[in-house]
C-alpha cells in the first residue's frame, strides 16, 4: 500500500539573485517516484508585508473591543508586547480626546508622534484612534488598572517616548497631561518619567551595541555594561525561559557588580534581539576585543563591596567559556583588572 504526498517550498534568496525554473523542475524530477511537479516562482515579499498589516489591523480592532468590552482589569504583566503598544496609545488618545478631536493639525501631530515611537505604521495608529473614538473611554479606562499597574503603563510609555531620538517638548506635555487627566500627582508623573528614561538609556544602549560603529571593547563603561548583562541573560535562558533560581543569580549580578537597578533590569530581561549576541562577539576576529571584555567585567566584579556567591560566579565563568576564553586566559584578564584597579 502506498500513498502520495504534496510537497510545498518556500525559498528565500538575495535581491540581485535568481532562480532557473527549469532547472529546479530538473532536479526535482529526477528523485525517484515523483509523480507530477509544478513550479511557480512567485515573490511573496508584497504580500508578506500585507499579511503584517492586515495583522497589526486586527490586533487594533481586539485591543479596541477588548478595552471596550466589559472584561476585567487590565493587568500590565499579562499584555503581549504589540498589546501593550496598543493599550499606551489609548490611554493618551481617551486622556487627550477633546483637543485631538477639536484640533486636526493637533491629531496629525500626536499621530505621526505615537507611529514612530512605538514604531507602527500611521494608518494602525488613526485605526486605532478611530475605533475608540468615546469621550466616555477615559471613566472606563481609569476603572480598569489597578494602581500598580496603571504606574507601570506610564513607565513603558515614557520608556518609549525616550528610547528613540531626543527627547522632544511636545510628547513630553503630551505624556504630562496624560498622567494628570488620569489623577497622578506631579512627583508621580516625573518619578514614572525617571524610571522611563532609566529603561530608554538601556535600549539606546542596545541600539547603538547593534550598529556595530565600535568594537565590542571600545564601547563606553555603560554600553559594556549593558552588553554583558544581556550576554548573561542569555546564559541563564534554557527552553526559551529563564528559570527561577537562574533568575535570582542573574539579578543579583546586574544588581550589585553591574549596579543595574530592578527597574532597568526590566528593559534587559525583555530584550529579544532575534539572534544570539554571545555567538556574535564570539565569532569576532579580533581576540582582543573579546579578553578586554571579561577584564571589565572582572574590574566590576572586584570593585564591588558586595560579596559575589559561588552559584553567581558559575554563571560568570559560564558566559566566559562561551566566549571561547580559557581559565587561565581568565585568570590573565583578572590579573590586569587588579592591577587597573590598584
């Protein structure tokens, strides 16, 4: 008894590159037992980009009914990322609506404001303000975060307000008048703002670790910093989570060799960079780059009056050997971390 299967493929290429339609019909031909074969070469970068937008569409429309709806809380660590972006641009639509409405040059503004900084297209933006276009929204969003969370929104937006580009006079009066349509008090507003900016610092940092304008080694003290927290956090993930115990060690490295607070530890922890930023370094040419890296961090680790556990030191030496660095080598960059520090 046999059975016949159909076989689909997907095949990714460079854009100056080409595929000989006849040539893969020959080579598929000539596996044995192939019944029929139909080729169609088809570019589905267009449509890929569609199916994004039509997705961002409909994750609006459900953030829309969702906030509508007569659900209960909101619960800030339960959000998705695309959520959250969703969420934060309501709560300054609903707490801004009479002079977005009233002022169309104003609504233009606020727009192209929210697309680039929570990096979404203009059109899912005005979606977004169309479908919640209810003065009575902001009684019901104000009903549905508890404080603590509520607090934690106002964070992530001034985090994202901060993260690209300088920050600007107009968000700033924008987020401000936000937080006091939603009854925050002056000193709340600007401590939301500082921690914000505390998160925004880590993912410049990010950003300008991923340009690759300066070598690994070259970066500045913060920026190595940064690096090698977000190399450790990788060292701690297994299965794509970080276990409980793992967890502990790693924030008690950030927190008192690397002086990364829980706040900002955030912004690192939920970083997903899509690819694996110990492999990169450890792939560079130049040897350099990656010795004088484990001395910084053993210059961190020495400076430090707080006492550093074996299980911690584990991790460390963990992140060390993935750099292809050997003990001895260690030792070597320990040695010249003394001494600097002396």
């Amino acid at each position: 008894m046999s059975k016949e299967i159909k076989l689909s493929a997907s095949i990714e290429i460079d854009d100056n590159e080409s595929l000989d339609e006849l040539m893969i019909k020959h080579a598929i031909e000539s596996l044995e037992n192939v019944k029929s074969c139909n080729i169609k070469l088809e570019d589905t970068s267009k449509t890929s980009d569609s199916s994004t937008s039509a997705a961002s569409s409909a994750s609006v429309s459900e953030i829309s009914a969702f906030i509508r709806g007569d659900s209960d809380k909101i619960y800030y660590g339960s959000l998705t990322f695309e959520e959250r972006k969703s969420v934060a641009m309501i709560v300054i639509r609903v707490a801004n609506f009479d002079q977005i409405e009233k002022n169309s040059i104003y609504k233009k503004k606020v727009i192209s404001s929210l697309a680039k900084k929570f990096e979404m297209e203009e059109s899912s933006v005005e979606k977004l303000f169309n479908d919640t276009n209810d003065p009575a929204l902001l009684s019901v969003m104000k009903g549905k975060f508890l404080e603590g969370d509520l607090t934690q929104m106002f964070i992530y937006i001034w985090e994202r307000m901060l993260s690209i580009g300088e920050e600007d006079d107009f968000e700033s009066e924008l987020i401000e008048t936000t937080g006091e349509k939603f009854s925050f008090e002056k000193q709340t507003i600007s401590e939301t703002k500082k921690q914000g900016n505390e998160r925004a610092k880590i993912n410049k940092a990010v950003d300008y670790i991923n340009s690759g304008k300066t070598p690994y080694n070259k970066l500045k003290a913060f920026e190595k910093t940064v690096l090698i927290s977000l190399m450790l956090t990788e060292c701690s993930t297994m299965g794509g989570e970080i276990p409980r115990e793992e967890l502990t060690k790693l924030r008690n490295i950030l927190n008192d060799q690397f002086g990364v607070n829980s706040n900002a530890q955030s912004a690192i922890l939920e970083k997903d960079l899509g690819y694996s930023l110990t492999k990169k370094v450890e792939q560079v040419e130049v040897y350099r780059e990656k010795y004088e890296l484990v001395e910084f961090l053993w210059e961190k680790v020495l400076s430090t009056e707080a006492e550093i556990k074996d299980e911690e030191m584990d991790l460390i030496r963990k992140w060390i050997r993935r750099l292809d660095i050997s003990d001895v080598e260690s030792e070597g960059a320990r040695k010249d971390a003394e001494s600097n520090l002396s």
